[in-house]
C-alpha cells in the first residue's frame, strides 16, 4: 500500500478563515485575504470548530494516489459519495500477471497462503486464456473488415480483456486518484480510522490523516475515530480499546 498526497488547496486554513470570515463580517471578497496571519486563520478555523461550522471547510480540497490496493479496497472507499475517483480501468489495461494483495490473516498461515496463491494463480492462467481466444476470434472478424493488421490487433485485444476481466478476483491490486474535501475527509477518518474499519481501508485512512495532519494540522486538529473527541459512536459494537486508538491516533496527528 502506498498512499502519495499529491496536491491540496493553497494556503487550506487561511482559505477556509476566509470564507469563514466572509459569513461573519461585512468584508468584500476581494480583501477576505488582506492582514491574514496564519495565527489568525487558526483562531478562524478552531472557532468554526467550536460551534460545528463545516460548510467553510469545503472549500479546501485534498488530491491523493493510491497504489497496492485491492478492488475489494475500491468497492469500499468508493461507497464514500463526496469525492472524486479515477480508477485504473481493467478494461483498457492488460492485467496478463496482474499483482494481487494477500490478507496478513492469509500470509500468516502457510497453508490459507498456499491455497490462496494457488487461487490466484489459477485467475492469471483463466484471464490469460480466455483474453489470448477472445482476441483470436476478434481480430479475424475485424480483418475480414478491411482493418489493417495492426489497428486490428489493437483493437481485438481491447474488446477481448474487456470480457476476460471478469475473472479477475477481488484481490486484484489497482491504483487510483482520489479528492476529498475537508468535510469528507473528517467524516472519513471518523469511520475508517477506527478499530473496526476493515484493515486495509484503515491503513489507507491512517495514512491519509498523517498527510494531512503534515500539510494543515489545525484543520485535522480533532479529525480521527469518535473515541478520540469524545465516546466511541459504536455502542455494543465497540471495539474497547479507545486508549490505543486515541495513541495510534496522536502519533498519526504528530501530537
């Protein structure tokens, strides 16, 4: 898994004061910017947190790669609305020896991690046959077209993986751009950084805060699991453990 902060809004805390700043004083648009210490856009944000004014934090925004994920991954971090994707297509992109992500449960056990490798590769051999026959019968049809060689081949293999994907396990590992604004981003840390999260959306989530944290620590200042501002959100369901949780989550703060 590695999760890469690509870009983020300019100045995110002076942004947000002054949008904030514009919804509590008569200032012009143009002068929201004028005599904004960065002092003064953390006393900004820490008082939109005070009385739970989010609305002013949307308008900074955070763009991040994601790599060695599963698709099981991006069935889960999708389900997150307010954000944008741009997923590698299996659909354009040959997956002939595709790279696949083991569970730590699985790679702990040498016999769960032997059938599961011998699942996987049974995937490859699957989509690689069934890609190599579609695009056979593809590029005689395309041929007997008047399609030149190469345009025909080109093409065949595009329509052929179109149909071997679906052969492809949950395991498969993709890639992905992902932007979320600083709303989404805290209601996302505060489900998936928390002990129960999934393991692997929680890694990704743990990353993404210590990124964010690095780049506009008072924006993040409270952004974490439930358990961390308050009582666990999880009645029976908890995982209690809120003491590790609120130290993961420090050190995630740099705190």
């Amino acid at each position: 898994m590695n999760v890469t902060l690509i870009t983020h809004t300019p100045m995110p805390e002076k942004t947000v004061a002054a949008a904030a700043k514009l919804c509590y004083s008569d200032s012009k648009a143009s002068s929201l910017m004028d005599n904004m210490s960065d002092e003064k856009a953390e006393k900004f944000v820490d008082m939109l947190a005070g009385f739970g004014h989010e609305s002013p934090v949307e308008h900074v925004t955070f763009t991040f790669g994601i790599e060695g994920v599963s698709r099981s991954f991006l069935a889960q971090i999708t389900r997150h609305r307010i954000a944008s994707f741009s997923v590698q297509s299996q659909r354009y992109v040959k997956q002939n020896n595709f790279e696949f992500i083991t569970p730590p449960a699985i790679a702990q056990d040498p016999y769960a991690a032997d059938v599961y490798k011998k699942a996987m590769d049974n995937a490859i051999d699957a989509y690689n046959i069934l890609a190599d026959r579609l695009q056979e019968k593809y590029i005689g049809e395309l041929l007997a077209k008047g399609m030149s060689e190469k345009a025909a081949y080109s093409k065949a293999e595009k329509m052929a993986i179109e149909d071997a994907r679906f052969v492809l396990p949950n395991a498969c590992e993709t890639k992905m751009v992902m932007t979320m604004n600083v709303r989404s981003l805290r209601n996302f840390f505060r489900l998936r950084c928390c002990n129960r999260a999934q393991w692997e959306i929680r890694a990704v989530a743990d990353e993404m805060l210590r990124l964010c944290c690095a780049a506009a620590p008072a924006l993040f200042s409270s952004a974490g699991p439930s358990c961390c501002c308050g009582i666990c959100s999880e009645g029976k369901m908890t995982c209690g453990r809120p003491e590790e949780v609120r130290e993961r989550i420090k050190l995630l703060r740099g705190e």
